[in-house]
C-alpha cells in the first residue's frame, strides 16, 4: 500500500496503512494533496501526473533529489566536483544550472537531466 502527500513531499509504503494514519494526512494536508493506492507498482515520482504538473526550478529540483537520498550540500558538492557555495548557489536560484551540470546531476540522480535545467533561459 502507498500514501503520497503531495506537498510537503512524504510517502509512506506498507502492507497495510491504517485508516486513522490516513485520516491524520488527510486532515493535516487537505484530501486533495493526499493519494492513496493499493496498487503494489510504485511510479518514480518523476513520472508521475501531478509532479509533471508542478512548476519547480531546478534549484528546487536539486534540493528535492539530494534530500530524497538524505544528502549533505557538502555530499553532493563533492560528487558533483564543485564548491558548496556553487551547489548553494544553484539550488537558491543566484547561479544557473549549465547544460553540462544538469548532465552531471541527473547521472548522480539517476532522473532526466532536463529536470535540472531551465530551458527558458
């Protein structure tokens, strides 16, 4: 079984989610931002319909993956090959991300590196 709140991003993955548990998510985060499935095929969030509608920057795109993984600024600077301060940079929006770094990030992440690079600018 699954349960997705969609913002604050949490999921929550068991055999079985007990309904007051489901109940608690639904009242805290409002029904609409909460999913529930008993599908056992679980999606890459990346893939999924409401995270493609979300408008991110790839700052936001960043923090979101290195957090998913429960990685420093300082872990992922150093896979990366970069200074903190230029990972801090980009992840607040003061240093865009090069078309090479989003090819970088998205190899360290495993996702599209398209997620990591504002093709507006």
């Amino acid at each position: 079984m699954l349960a997705v709140v969609k913002r604050p991003r949490i999921e929550i993955r068991a055999k079985h989610i007990p309904a007051p548990l489901v109940r608690f998510l639904k009242n805290t985060y409002n029904p609409e931002n909460v999913i529930v499935s008993d599908e056992d095929v679980a999606v890459p969030f990346e893939e999924s319909e409401w995270f493609k509608s979300l408008e991110t920057t790839p700052g936001e795109m960043i923090v979101a993956n290195r957090d998913l993984r429960n990685w420093s600024q300082v872990t992922l600077a150093e896979k990366l090959g970069i200074q903190v301060q230029n990972l801090c940079a980009m992840e607040n929006g003061r240093r865009t991300v090069s078309r090479k770094m989003a090819v970088k990030l998205g190899k360290i992440f495993g996702t599209d590196p398209a997620a990591f690079f504002d093709f507006g600018k």
